[in-house]
C-alpha cells in the first residue's frame, strides 16, 4: 500500500485531562518514536484518521506533515475505546522509504471446506516482514473443498512478492476435522452417574 498524508500539529500538554481536550477539539492524541529519536506528541485528526484506519487497516503508512517538516510512519497500536468505540489513542512507528518492517496482516479464508468437516482455526493473522510502503492488507487462503485430516500451517501461505514470513513456519493456522456423528453428539450429553447412597446410621 502507498502512504496517505495528513497534517498533525505538536502537543504541548500531557495527561489525562489534556488528552480529553484533544479529542474534544475533534483530534486524536498520538506519538511518534522510531530510529531512535526523542518521541514527537502529535494530536490527528480524528476523522480523516478514523477514515485511513477504515480504508487502509492498522498497518496503515502515512505521511505526516508536521509544522514544515514531513514524517513517513507506521500506524503501530490504534486504542479504541471498549464501549464508545472511538479511537482514544494512536502509536505511530517513524519509517524510512525502502526500509522493512515486520507488522501483524489478518488471514482471510474463502470458500467453505468438504461436506461434513469441522474447521477449527488457530491462528487469524501471521507477523510478516515487508516494505515499509508495500505491506499487505491481508492474506487470503481459500479452504473450499479441504476434506477432513486436513491442516495448513503458517509455511503454506501464499505471500505477496516481496515479503518473508516472521511468524514460526510450523505454527497450525487451521484444520479440518471430521465432523461428529448426531449419535456421537447425543452420547455426549449422557446423564452423569448416579449419587452413591449413604448409610443411614
């Protein structure tokens, strides 16, 4: 994906209470660290930002123009709130052009598995290292038609050109198992064994 752009101003109040006013004033507190420079206190703006997330993903590269300065980043953490579902809270990674990173991409499945299987998946996104302008939205695995005693692991991946795996190459992603029986299901739910009696004394 190629970096989207959007203007950041400087924080100059820390806290709680400052935060609250940030997003207030329809931005969102964010900082800046990366390559070993002191971290920059930026407040984005909330909608534009909210937007980026929503057509690009958490791993979203933008450029940021700072007062008269640019920075190329890495969206790294998005905090959104538990209940209200707002955005209170953005860590951005600093990054070079034709620099590579290693990010969390989201594993999309397609198609449905054989007749009579049950597919348990382990894993829902793998750590792959990419360029920093070229990471992949997803990765999409189609599971149309697998029959049971099937399993795939992280090395069976299909990666977009370009990027390595990070995440250990025999990690299950899925499997699928023969589905259980109506009969095997009603077993299943078999009364418990009967309380011992007492003597009476």
């Amino acid at each position: 994906m190629s970096e989207v752009r959007l203007a950041a101003e400087q924080r100059t109040e820390f806290g709680k209470g400052a935060a609250r006013r940030t997003r207030r004033a329809g931005k969102i507190p964010a900082v800046l660290y990366g390559h070993g420079s002191d971290p920059k206190h930026l407040a984005l703006p909330a909608l534009e930002f909210a937007r980026v997330v929503r057509e690009h993903g958490h791993n979203a590269v933008i450029a940021l123009d700072i007062d008269s300065s640019s920075e190329l980043a890495l969206t790294k953490t998005v905090t959104t709130h538990p209940i209200k579902n707002y955005i209170e809270h953005v860590d951005l990674l600093l990054v070079q052009r034709g620099e590579k990173v290693t990010v969390e991409v989201p594993i999309v499945l397609t198609g449905e598995p054989a007749a009579a299987t049950l597919l348990t998946q382990d894993l829902t996104t793998v750590q792959v290292e990419a360029d920093a302008l070229n990471i992949p939205e997803q990765i999409e695995y189609s599971i149309a038609g697998l029959a049971a005693g099937t399993q795939v692991h992280a090395s069976d991946l299909l990666l977009p050109t370009g990027s390595t795996l990070a995440t250990d190459p025999e990690a299950m992603v899925l499997a699928v198992n023969e589905a259980p029986s109506a009969a095997a299901m009603e077993g299943d739910t078999g009364e418990g064994a009967e309380p011992e009696a007492t003597e009476e004394g």
